[in-house]
C-alpha cells in the first residue's frame, strides 16, 4: 500500500535545499490555531507560496507532507488550521466536526482568511503570487477562500465538496479555479460537479477547469484512505496525475517556465 512517506519521496528534496518545517501558532478572534509552515532556507528574496488547507482530519501528517513537497519546489508553503490547534478528530468525530464548518461557511471562510494572512506576513512571500489548494473538506474550502475575493492568483480543489450558492457569488472570484475530481466519487457525484459548473458559467469573467478521474473515489490523493464501502479510497494513478496537474498549473499562475516542471 502506498504510504505518505512513499508519496512525500515522489518530490526529491534539491541538492543544496535547506527544507525548514515547522509548526506556528496563529490566532483567529481568540482562537489559537496550529499550521505548520515549510520553506528552503537557502533561497534568498520572496518567491511564490501555497496555502494547504487539510481534509477533516485536521493538521496532520498529510498536510505536513504535502507543504515539505511544496517547499521542496521552490515555494514557500502554509498548511492552515481551520479546527484550532486543539482539535484533531479522529474517523468517528472528523464528520461532525467538519460538517459544523460546512453549516457556518461564514465562519469557514474566516479561518482560511487567517491562514492566509499568517502566510502572507512572512518575509519569504511574494504576497502577489499566492494559490491556496486543500484536500477533501479543504478542496471545498479553497473555493470558499477563493468567492470571498481574496487577493489569490489560484485555487485548487483536491476531490473537495463541490458547494453551489443561491444567488450565485461567483462574481467575488479573482482566482482562477482548477477542481480535480474523482469519476467514481459517490460524495462529489456528477450532479454536484455539473451544479458548480452551471453556476461558475453566470459570471464569464471567472477562469475555472475541471478534470476527472476514471475509476477515482473520493479521498483519492491521501494515502492510507480505504474505505471503498464507504466510497472513499486512495488511488495512486490519481493523486500522481493530479499532482502533476498542481505542478503545471502553478507554473501557469506563477508565471513560471514549464520546462522547469
């Protein structure tokens, strides 16, 4: 079985690099909140960053991997808390702990604004180039960040919930959207995928794509996942695929040459 260490590998770190990783407390109206922050020491002046949401298990050692993958490419990356620095559900609690964020987006969209700030103040940040991405429960809210009209330039959605807004906000959206989805994902069906895509095409102006993944469930990018009674499992054909579809879509956000992918 795949592991997320097997994964973390697939992203060699450069000859030279100096990956910092570290954990950094926040606050978000008297909440604390604990992320974890990566970066290569030894490149010098700001560079692009990613802001990682995680899926509804919190802060973890997915998201971990995932930002040490980023900074191993040149940028500087933040996995944001949207739970607090207290909260880190378990299988039998993650549902009910998202599905109160999911029932307060306000709130939701409040957290991945902190997340974003606290990357944006570190002096390593091009604040001009930033794209936030997010897993699972995270896919959903980096399109949330993403309606708010923040001062993003991309915002990706790993088999994240596909939520509609009636009337329609697509207007807010400044980024542009990349939604990489599974084709056999029963949580994110095509009805859903179809729904978002109705309303993204009321406001024109907005560039979005969305690409599917045969045979994909949902969860199909965190390692370990294998629950496919319950329509989630890790599939490993996909979560390469669809990391190579971040790869070039950061380098076409960035402003990046793609032969450097």
């Amino acid at each position: 079985m795949t592991t997320i260490d097997d994964v973390l590998q697939t992203v060699p770190e450069p000859a030279g690099a100096d990956i910092r990783v570290e954990p950094v407390h926040y606050d978000h109206e008297g909440t604390d909140l604990l992320g974890v922050l990566a970066k290569d020491a030894a490149i010098a002046g700001p560079r692009p960053a990613v802001l990682v949401v995680h899926d509804w298990h919190g802060v973890n050692e997915h998201v971990e991997a995932r930002v040490t993958m980023l900074a191993r490419l040149g940028y500087v990356a933040f996995g944001a808390d949207i739970y607090g620095a207290d909260v880190r559900p378990g299988d039998d609690t993650a549902g009910q702990v998202a599905g109160s964020y999911y029932q307060d987006l306000p709130l939701l969209r409040a957290r991945a604004t902190a997340g974003l700030e606290r990357l944006r103040q570190d002096p390593d940040v091009d604040s001009a180039r930033i794209v936030v991405i997010g897993y699972c429960f995270g896919g959903s809210t980096a399109i949330e960040l993403a309606r708010t009209g923040a001062d993003l330039v991309g915002a990706v959605s790993f088999h994240g919930g596909l939520i509609t807004h009636d009337p329609a906000d697509a207007s807010a959206i400044r980024a542009k959207l990349l939604v990489l989805t599974g084709g056999a994902d029963p949580v994110v069906p095509d009805d859903a995928v179809h729904a978002w895509q109705d309303e993204m095409r009321t406001e024109p102006g907005v560039d979005w794509q969305v690409v599917t993944y045969a045979g994909a469930m949902h969860a199909f990018a965190v390692p370990g996942t294998d629950a496919p009674d319950h329509g989630a499992q890790y599939q490993e054909r996909a979560d390469r695929r669809s990391w190579q579809a971040l790869r070039v879509f950061l380098a076409e956000v960035f402003g990046e040459e793609a032969a450097a992918l």
